[in-house]
C-alpha cells in the first residue's frame, strides 16, 4: 500500500508538471502568431490549369504532409472530385512556411474551382483573401475563366501573383503564354513565375514570393468583432460548420456571438483552425481563418457574405459585399413513382444541408 500510494504520487507530479509546460508552450505560441506574418490567398484559374496539383506540391513543401502521407488532389476529399479531377467544393487550408528572412508565416490557403458553374464559391473564397495565384497552363494559355477570375480578384483589391504551370510538358509553349500573360495584366515579364505542380519545379519561388509580395491583412483586433462567413459545411453529428476570416476583434471559445444577416444568436461551443482536418483553438485573433461550430442545424442560418459579432459588444455595421445566393444552373428532378415525391424532397433538403451553394 505505501508503494502504490508514492507511486500514485509521482505519477499526480508528473502530470501537473506536463499541464504547467503545457500551458506555457501554449501562451508562447499564442503570443508569437503576428498578424504582419499571416498570408491569406487563393489559387484561380480556368478548369484543368493544376490548381489541385499545385496546392498539392505547396503543402507538401511547407511541410504539413510528409511525401509519404501525401496523395493527389489532397484537397478533393469527394469521390467524384478524384473521378473526375476537378474541384467541385472549395477546400480550405492551414499551414506554416519559414521564409528565408527565418521568420514563420502562417499561410491560409483556399484552393478554388475553376468551372464556370462554381463562380458563386470563387467569390465567396476571393472575399476572404488579400492574394491571389493566378495559374495558366503553359500548353493551353489564357482561357474564359481565368479572365473572369482574374477581373473578380481585382475588384477586390487582391496581389495577383502570375503562374504558368506545366512548364514540364512536351506540348508547353513557355514564350508565346507569357507573351498573353503581360498582355492580359500588363505586368513585367520577369514577375511572371513558371512552375510545374508535377515535378515541384519553381514551388519554393512561389512561396518566396506569396511572403513578399502578398500583404498581412488589415484589421483592429482591438474593435468589435467582425467575421466573414464564406463558406458552410454540414457535419451529421455537429451541424452546420462556418468558416469564416475574422476582420476585425477576436472571436474565442464560449463567445455569445450573432449572425447580423438572420439575426440569430448562438454560443461558439468550438472554433478552430483548418489544417487539412479541424483543429480547436481557444481563439482566433484578427486576420486568421477558422470555423465555428455552434450546433446550427439548418443551412438556412448560416449564410455565405454574412458577419458575425459578439451580443455584448456588437459592431455597428455588417461587412460590406454580402447578396443573396444567385441561381447559375437549374435542373428539373422527378421520381419515377409519384409516391417517392415526399422521399425524394426530404433527400434533396438533406443534400442542400451539406452545401450552401444549392
């Protein structure tokens, strides 16, 4: 008994002396995330240009997955999106590059589709940043998309970054796409960088570049509260899950926080950040991306453009930009049996919690 019990003793010191280090390893981390050193930037371009691909190589170079635990289209977490190879819902993610000046640099990285049908969801991801990689194929040069992308990055006011990618390829035409990329942005030539999301070729060039070029975002952590909603998942088990980017003020643990644009309020039982799975934090200070879950179980709730502030302290205006979702793509749906019309209503109702976009 004497043994067990000196036993039991040790084992009570030990572990508060791991909750001690613990805590402290903690504070030293909260206190070293800068804002000047957060990087929030978006990947556009037309379908099939290798924005996957490429997202692909700079998680892989900024260390988050190892070679080993890596697979393709990393960010496509949806059967049909790895069938197909395209992007169907846009993913967000989290991840940390030490720059050659030695500092570390919080990159938040939302990877966008590129089909004309997904340019709602381009939006809503554009709104978030303040840089943009605009990718070109270096064997299919400039196309529709990639123009219609590149004009919504620029009306809000974001660093566009000029790739050309697959510069690997037999059929590349290095020269003659460049020659379309000054065209189209007026940039100079020498600003344009070429890579290859395939070999990994230029990727560390462009993540030099994302540190230098893109700038820390503005934003008062001081202020009320302001929090951009642009994107929503649903979690059978959790309810809906907003990301959003906080623009303003702190959002931490426990908060009693409104959604300006329905109005309702909730409790943020979890907020966190997105490194490829959710991660809980006890905070998110301005500036930084992360996602709220708050037992939410209609999409209606929850919509995209939408700010959300502390009931307490609210802030006074809503962030600016936010519209109602407009319908691209209609499809008449009907059961073969008229008797399915009810199952087949509640199935689309469920659907629909999954995705705000539909």
């Amino acid at each position: 008994d004497l043994h067990l019990s000196i036993r039991r003793q040790r084992q009570m010191c030990i572990r508060d002396r791991h909750k001690r280090l613990f805590k402290t390893s903690g504070v030293i981390l909260m206190a070293g995330i800068n804002q000047k050193n957060i990087r929030n930037f978006c990947i556009i371009a037309h379908i099939d240009h290798g924005k996957s691909t490429l997202a692909d190589r700079i998680i892989e170079k900024t260390g988050l997955l190892t070679s080993r635990e890596m697979q393709e289209q990393i960010l496509d977490n949806m059967d049909l999106e790895r069938e197909r190879g395209i992007t169907i819902k846009a993913q967000t993610v989290r991840t940390v590059y030490k720059a050659s000046d030695g500092q570390e640099y919080i990159f938040n990285l939302i990877d966008t589709p590129g089909h004309v049908d997904f340019s709602y969801e381009v939006s809503r991801s554009i709104a978030a940043c303040e840089g943009a990689l605009l990718i070109v194929d270096a064997a299919q040069g400039i196309q529709a998309q990639t123009i219609s992308n590149l004009y919504m990055a620029i009306e809000n006011d974001l660093e566009i970054i000029p790739i050309m990618n697959k510069i690997d390829l037999p059929s590349a035409m290095p020269d003659e796409v460049e020659d379309q990329i000054v065209e189209l942005l007026g940039c100079p030539r020498e600003d344009i960088l070429r890579a290859s999301g395939k070999t990994g070729e230029g990727v560390y060039d462009i993540l030099n570049t994302i540190v230098e070029k893109v700038p820390a975002p503005k934003g008062d952590p001081e202020a009320p509260l302001q929090c951009l909603i642009f994107d929503s998942v649903f979690n059978p088990f959790r309810g809906i899950i907003a990301y959003f980017k906080v623009v303003n003020g702190v959002i931490r643990k426990g908060d009693h926080v409104k959604f300006i644009a329905t109005g309702k309020e909730y409790d943020a039982d979890e907020v966190g950040v997105l490194k490829l799975t959710m991660s809980p934090r006890d905070e998110i200070r301005t500036g930084d991306v992360g996602y709220i879950i708050s037992g939410i179980k209609t999409s209606r709730e929850v919509r995209v453009g939408d700010t959300i502030t502390h009931v307490a302290r609210p802030a006074k205006d809503a962030i600016a930009g936010f519209e109602e979702v407009k319908p691209m793509v209609f499809a008449g749906v009907y059961p073969i049996d008229s008797e399915d019309f009810e199952n087949l209503r509640a199935s689309l109702e469920k659907l629909q919690l999954n995705d705000a976009s539909l």
